[in-house]
C-alpha cells in the first residue's frame, strides 16, 4: 500500500525515485514542509496508524 502511494506521487511529480528511496522531486517543497509542520510528529502519527493497521490484518 505504502509502495503504491509512493507510486502514485512520483507519477504526480511529488517524489522522484532514487534506488530503494524517495526524494522530492523539488526541493524547495522539503523546506517548506518542515517550516511549516510539525514532521516529526507527523510521522509518528503515520507509524502510529501503520502499526496499528498492521495488528489488525
């Protein structure tokens, strides 16, 4: 699932693919977003969410 949404932003232009990884395809959007938001928190919600998705199947 994760996989497919990467996917699907790359496709958009939102992420560019390198090897195994993803980046942004502009960099200014990296930036932005941390001046922005809270990522780390962000991100914790999302392992959050994925951690419990995953106990449920």
């Amino acid at each position: 699932m994760l996989d497919n949404c990467c996917r699907n932003l790359t496709l958009a232009g939102v992420f560019h693919r390198v090897g195994n990884n993803y980046e942004f395809a502009v960099p200014i959007f990296q930036q932005i977003l941390r001046e922005t938001r809270d990522v780390e928190l962000l991100l914790e919600k999302s392992i959050g969410e994925i951690d419990i998705n995953a106990m449920i199947v």
